[in-house]
C-alpha cells in the first residue's frame, strides 16, 4: 500500500469514526428527550405539572442532539485528522538521519 493510499485511509476510517459518535451522541440524547417527555406526561396525569406536547418537547431535542453531535463529531474528526497528519509529516529531525519520517511511510 502506498504511503498515499494509507494516508487516505487513514483519513477515511477518522471521518467514518465521527460519523458513528455523531450518531450515537444525536440517539442518546433524543432518547433523553423522549423520556422527559414521558415524564412531563406522568407528572400532567397525577395534576403535578402542565400538560406535555411531545412536538414541542422533540423539536427542542432534536435541535439540541444535532448541535451537540455536530460539535463532537468535529472534535473527533479534526482530532483524528490531526494525529494523521502528525504521523505522516516529514521528519525535520536532523541529530537521527536513519529515523523513518512518518509511521506510514514506504
């Protein structure tokens, strides 16, 4: 595999990484959101709390769950991004010549 090839995959399996937090960060917290939802309910039903509207309630959760997924899938990608590049970048040290530049090199 060439050092390009590897480079790309590398890149590849960071973007498909924060795809799959996103993902899951954006399913746990629209479950927080139907649970509430669920509980406001209860709370309505025993007369402890105004009625709830499971619309409004989602509407909320989902705007929220995409912000918040969006915001650590980035962290993840660029983080991972990042390790990929330091890991491939040309070596500027000169007191080891024999010292490969990069963990994916040829």
């Amino acid at each position: 595999m060439t050092t390009r090839r590897a480079r790309r995959l590398a890149y590849g399996l960071c973007l498909f990484t924060a795809f799959l937090v996103w993902n899951g960060i954006f399913g746990l917290l629209v479950s927080r959101g139907e649970k509430q939802y669920l509980l406001d309910q209860a709370r309505h039903e025993l007369r402890l709390g105004p009625p709830a509207s499971l619309p409004d309630r989602m509407r909320g959760t989902i705007r929220n769950g995409i912000n918040e997924a969006t915001r650590w899938a980035v962290v993840v990608f660029v983080l991972g991004a990042f390790s990929v590049w330091l890991a491939t970048r040309p070596s500027t040290d000169e007191e080891s010549p024999g010292r490969p530049g990069g963990l994916l090199d040829d």
